[in-house]
C-alpha cells in the first residue's frame, strides 16, 4: 500500500516542480518587457500629422480619440507595457482615420466649390440674351462699290517696270 501513496504523489510532485519555474518564468517576462517604443513612435508621429493636417476642423473626433489613447499609452509604458502597446495601435489606427477623413473631406469641399462655379456660369449663360457685337468686336463692313469708270481723282499708276514708249 505504500507503494501506490507513493505513486500519487509523485505527479503532485512533479506538477508542483514545473509549476514554480514556470509561474516564476512568467513574472519575470513580464516585468522585463521593454516599453513598446516603436508604436509610440509611430502613434506620436500619425496624431502630429493629423493635427497639422486640418483633422481639428474636419474629424475632431477621432483625432480626439488618438490623442486620448496616446496618452494612456505614454503613462502605461513602463508599468503595463502590452497595454501601453495596444493604445498606442490603436491610437495610431484613430489617427490615420482621422487623416483619412480629413483628406476626403477637403477633396469634397473642393469639388463643391467646382460645381458651384460650374452652377453659377450655367445660370449665367441662360440669363444673358445673345448681345450684339460690342465696339471691340468689328462687324463685317461692306466693300466700297467700284465703277467702271477711272477715278480722276485718283493718281495714276505706272505699270511695273516703268512707263512704256
């Protein structure tokens, strides 16, 4: 009977041993995580660029959700850094949103502004009557008529090469 105690214990045992370094290996991975400094990076950079690129005006909302998460992320760094890594994604992902939807935006303010022009010159063409031609613009003149008989008036004219005998 000693036997089988024996046996049970033994992956009681061996489960305890494998545990401990396990969950020790585990504490230590996470608490030498580097802060996530390349998605910060690149979360700082997208929400400067949104900022500089009208998002303000145009998308207030998300630039003001990158700002947001970018923050969190920046205080997380160092105490939680696969938090801080997946706010400062996401961050980077609202930003780009918001350029996103900055640059569409002004696209569509431009092409408003061309159909308006093009509106206004239509109207304009239907409510202008044909005009008569103005001072700047010459109407065809008739040709003086000519007679047959020679103008006395006018000086005579030698024929090319001089008079002849």
């Amino acid at each position: 009977m000693m036997r089988t105690q024996g046996t049970r214990s033994f992956p009681a045992a061996v489960s305890l041993l494998l545990a401990a370094p396990t969950a020790l290996l585990w504490m230590a991975g996470c608490a030498s995580t580097p802060p996530p400094v390349a998605d910060l990076s690149q979360a700082h950079t997208l929400v400067a660029q949104a900022e500089q690129s009208d998002a303000p005006r145009y998308d207030g909302a998300d630039l003001a959700s990158a700002q947001d998460k970018m923050q969190r992320a920046d205080q997380d760094a160092r105490q939680q850094p696969a938090t801080a890594a997946r706010l400062a994604q996401e961050a980077s992902v609202d930003a780009e949103l918001a350029l996103a939807r900055t640059r569409a935006n002004k696209e569509q303010d431009a092409l408003n502004q061309v159909n308006d022009s093009l509106s206004a010159l239509r109207q304009e063409v239907r409510e202008e009557p044909a005009a008569p031609p103005g001072p700047d613009v010459a109407a065809p003149q008739a040709a003086p008529p000519t007679s047959a008989a020679p103008d006395s008036t006018a000086p005579a004219t030698e024929p090319p090469g001089g008079p002849q005998p």
